[in-house]
C-alpha cells in the first residue's frame, strides 16, 4: 500500500501539485479511514465472547514459540486482560495494562 501511495504522491507532484498539498490529502485520507473503521467496523470487546477473545490470543500468539502451550497462554491472556478490567466514570471499560 505504502508503494502504491508514493508512487500516486510522485505522479501528483509530476502534475505541479505541492507536496505539502499531497501529504495534507493524505493526512486528512487517513482521519477520514480511522473514522469510518471506528463507527463501522471496530467490535467492542464486550460483545465477543470468551472463546473469540481466546481466538485472538492464538492469532496474536501463534508467531511465538508455544508449541503445545499454547492453549494455556492463550487462556492465560484472556484471564490476564479480564482480571483488570475497570469501569471508568464515563461508563466505558477500562484496562490497565
């Protein structure tokens, strides 16, 4: 992607636009995808339930070197992050890790 991107950036500034005015697109591009990703795509982590948060620890883990462990840390985790959540005073969960 980021390959993609500055060859665009190249071809706009080849066309006499400042690249000031390509990173300022690309700044304001990025608020806009962060923005978009947090109201139509992100899931809160209330909604899932244990074994999809267990799911994603093995995702996040299977890179490391468990072998047969890693069950055991993935549930180690999920353990882990549910032991310190908190209840800000806005009413939104908080973790402290």
């Amino acid at each position: 992607i980021a390959a993609e991107l500055l060859k665009r950036a190249n071809d706009l500034v080849k066309c006499h636009i400042h690249p000031t005015s390509v990173i300022a697109g690309y700044r304001l591009a990025m608020k806009e995808s962060v923005k978009f990703i947090q109201q139509n795509l992100a899931v809160k982590v209330e909604s899932l339930g244990v074994e999809t948060l267990t799911q994603v620890a093995r995702t996040s883990l299977a890179s490391k070197l468990l072998g047969a462990e890693q069950d055991f840390f993935c549930q180690m985790v999920v353990d882990a992050m549910q032991s310190v959540k908190t209840t800000g005073s806005d009413g939104k969960p908080k973790f402290s890790v």
